[in-house]
C-alpha cells in the first residue's frame, strides 16, 4: 500500500523533528504554563495503581490512601460534596475515560504512570491527529488518503503538528481537555466522510460513528456540543436525504446512553443529588454567569473581559496562522485567476469543525478564558490552511518552489513562537520548584501526620511530588481544631514564603 510505504515515513519524519523540538521540554519536573493538569491526571492514576481502581469504583480519586491524608479537598470538587464515607474526595468535573484511557495501557505495560510514559502517550496522541488532518484534507480534496503522499495535506499535516498550542498541550499537558481533542479529530473525520459518501446505512460507518461520539462524550463536555452540532445539521437535511435519519437517532441514544451512565457513575459516590450540585456550582464558576450577583454592570464588564482574554488567546496562539490567511485572502483579491471558492463539503466541515468550539466558549466562556481551549479550534486551521494551498497550488499563482520556501518560513515561524511561550520563561524561572518542594513535605513529614498550610493555594504539582494532601489553614487553632475532630495527634503546618526572592517552607509541628 503506498500510504504504509511511502506517506507514512515523510509525515512520521516530520513528527519526528517536532519531538526533537520538544526534547528539552521532556522528562523535566513538571512546572508552569498548565502543566498542573498533567500533575492532577497522574495523581488519579497513581492512586488507582497503587491501591487498586475496583477500591474507588473506577471514579477519579483525588485522595491518597494514607488515614492522615483523608477528609481533604485540595481543589478536588468545587461543592465538596462528591466524598465518599471513607474521605476520599473525586474529581468529577469531566467524565471519567481520559484517564481510563492510558491508565489501562500502563497497567497492562505494567508501567507505574509517571510524567514520561503519560508524555509519551501524548505525543502518540499528536501524532495520530496529525494522521485524520492529512485524511481530512485528502476527503475534502476526493484524494484517496491510501496513494501517494498528497502534498495539500501533507502542509495540513505539517502546520498541524508544528502549532505551538499542539506542541505544547500534546506534549506536556494531558487532561480530558487534551484527550477529548483526538477523538473530537476523528469524530469530524468520521462524520463527514458519512455524510459526503452517503454512508448513513452502513454497519461500519454507524459502528465507528457511534464509538468514537461516545468516547468524546464520556471523554470530556465537547462530546456533547459535537452531538448538538450533528443533530441540528441532521434536522436540516432529514427533509432531503432521509439517510440522515439514522444519523440523528444515533447521536440522540449515544448521548443519552452515555449521558445516563455518567450520572449513574458519578451518583454512586455520595448520591445524585450531591453530583448535582457539584455540577450547578462547578457551571456557575466556570461557565459564563458567573458574579451575576454583583449587578448588570458588573456582570456586563466581567463577561467582556472573559471574551477579551479568550480572543488574546486566539490571537497569540494562532498569530502566525491568521499571517497566512491574510497572505492567501491577498492573493485571491490581487490576481483574478486565483478564485477561492468553498464546496458544499467545505460548508460542510466548516460546521462539524466550527460549531462545537463556538458552543462550548458560549456556554463555557469563563473556563475558554483557559488557552487549552483554543487547541480545538487547530484542526480547523490546519485544514483550511491545507484547502488554500491546493487551489492556490492549481491556479498556478505561485510557483512550486516559492510556496514550498513559504512553508519551512511558517514553520521556523511557529517553533520560535513556541520557543518564546514556553522554554523561555521556564528557563528564568524555577523549573524544580514544584519537584523540590514536594519532595522536601514527602521526606520531612510522617505518612501519620495531618498536613496543613497557611497559603490559601497549594499547587497541584507540589501535591503530587509530595503525595499527600494538605489542608489550608487559617491558623494554628483551625488546624488543632481539624485534627482533632480526626483523632490524630500529630500535625504539621508548612509555611510558604520568599527569602531574597528563593521560596522556602518553614515545618511546625504540634502534638496533642
């Protein structure tokens, strides 16, 4: 097959050279820029290789197993009511499959999850979005994905893989955020090659269908924004093509089955009506009606600011992109042969690619404020970015050579973009801080011994490189108080603070 032998090696050549781009970034103790995300994942997991996942109900555990480390939140659930009677706290604000997901490869690996392998995981997941951009391309182009390279999507693939938010949050960050972005991928591929080819009765394409929407779904929220999108373009269309019929229902009962297995699963923690109430207060945080109670004014100013942030973040991840668009846009005004026209298809796309993203910074804007959730929008440009090299490619406006030169230009222009939002303010900052700290609570402190700080915040990532929880503490008689409804005699108090600018901790510690 001339995709295994002769595709295949130039788009994994490529990827390779973006892992060595990212090698200095890799296997380091977790630090800034989201990578408490990563810190939060491989905490759950953890626990659940240590101590069993059937212990937990297969839900995403926060609480480490020692008796001094339970009946502690640590930013865990927002209510903090989805505890369980042991005092175990869960994270259930995304459904539960993205950490499922690798823990299950490293448990048959026999691999205790840590930061490399979950990397490691990440950057396969890059690489396998990478591979549905160029088979995206290649469908809107009716190339067969299974000949020889395709150059318009071989650039698809290329800028794809070298946009410095994929770079980055395929690489050093994982969460459901991350995860759900490959199967959101392969769900628009999956999707419009349905529709395109007219595949609404077959068993293959309905089975795929079906899977991949509800692993999105049971993934991460965008699921459900996906199956909205689906289901109102389906209700468009049903009239014309009856096909779409099986389209609509399907995503209906998907959605309602994965739906219902979410709150079953997550209801059996502490009751649905605590999982209830964890999800109303985690919307009224980071959904878009938060500090509605402070008045119109407030509510109005706040909500601009919240759209101001997100469309910055649009603006600095995608600043090199919009370049190109623009370089495009120019040429098709300035040269009358060169007309760039979009196909029902393209519409189409442009939909399924489009609308999920919009409805999920409507509904979620103060959590889009987050610049991960601008990753989505990256299968969007690439591929577009990929339709526009091809009609520009045949209008023969620009020579081969120039567009090809172009190319490597946008690519060196992407990596030193990455370059600056990343590797250089770690480097003047304290890579370790996070590692040393939590190493420096794990080995001064007893497994027996309730943990407490008088910072307000205390990171995850020095959680998890301690690995145990630690309460806040307004003062030493909150913490007496805490620990003696616990019946435990012993307790630390850890203080945070700057000398000469280096951070360091100060231990007290009180005994009944």
């Amino acid at each position: 097959m001339d995709f295994i032998k002769r595709t295949l090696p130039i788009l994994f050549g490529i990827f390779l050279l973006s892992v060595a781009v990212r090698l200095p970034q890799l296997n380091r103790p977790l630090s800034k820029h989201h990578e408490f995300c990563t810190a939060i994942s491989l905490r759950i997991m953890q626990i659940w290789y240590d101590n069993g996942i059937e212990k937990y109900g297969f839900n995403p555990v926060m609480t480490f197993n020692n008796t001094a480390d339970k009946f502690i939140n640590n930013s865990a659930n927002q209510s903090g009511k989805m505890i369980d009677k042991e005092g175990n706290y869960y994270y259930v604000s995304h459904p539960p499959f993205a950490y499922y997901f690798p823990f299950f490869i490293f448990k048959i690996l026999h691999i205790r999850p840590d930061v490399l392998p979950l990397q490691i995981l990440n950057l396969i997941f890059h690489f396998i979005s990478g591979l549905f951009v160029y088979f995206t391309v290649c469908l809107l182009s009716f190339s067969r994905a299974r000949s020889l390279p395709y150059r318009s999507a071989v650039v698809a693939f290329t800028i794809y893989i070298f946009l410095p938010i994929t770079l980055w949050f395929q690489g050093n960050v994982y969460m459901s955020d991350m995860a759900v972005h490959l199967l959101f991928i392969i769900g628009v591929y999956t999707a419009l090659k349905m529709i395109i080819r007219q595949k609404f009765y077959s068993p293959k394409y309905i089975f795929f269908y079906t899977v991949v929407l509800g692993l999105m779904i049971y993934t991460s929220w965008l699921g459900m924004f996906f199956a909205f999108g689906i289901l109102v373009y389906s209700l468009l269309h049903v009239r014309d093509i009856k096909g779409f019929r099986v389209l609509l229902w399907s995503t209906v009962i998907v959605t309602l089955i994965m739906l219902r297995l979410i709150v079953y699963q997550y209801s059996q923690i502490n009751g649905v009506g605590s999982y209830v109430e964890e999800m109303l207060s985690r919307y009224i945080v980071r959904g878009s009606l938060e500090e509605t109670d402070q008045g119109l004014w407030h509510f109005m100013f706040s909500y601009l600011w919240l759209i101001k942030t997100l469309l910055y973040n649009y603006v600095i991840h995608y600043i090199v992109i919009y370049v190109l668009i623009g370089a495009f846009v120019w040429l098709a005004i300035s040269r009358k042969k060169l007309k760039i026209v979009f196909s029902e298809n393209g519409y189409r796309f442009i939909w399924l690619s489009v609308t999920p993203v919009v409805l999920m910074h409507v509904f979620f804007l103060n959590y889009s404020v987050q610049d991960f959730s601008v990753l989505y929008a990256s299968l969007f440009f690439s591929v577009l970015l990929g339709i526009l090299y091809d009609k520009v490619k045949k209008s023969g406006a620009i020579p081969i050579r120039r567009m090809q030169i172009g190319l490597v230009i946008a690519v060196v222009l992407l990596v030193t973009q990455y370059e600056l939002m990343n590797y250089l303010p770690l480097k003047y900052d304290s890579v370790s801080y996070y590692y040393n700290t939590g190493l420096n609570i794990k080995n001064f402190t007893g497994e027996n011994e309730l943990l407490f700080t008088t910072n307000a915040e205390i990171d995850p990532q020095i959680i998890y490189y301690a690995q145990r929880n630690i309460r806040y503490a307004k003062d030493k008689a909150d913490a007496q108080m805490f620990a003696e409804s616990r019946g435990i005699s012993k307790w630390e108090i850890i203080s945070f603070h700057n000398e000469s600018g280096t951070p360091k901790m100060h231990f007290e510690t009180y005994s009944k």
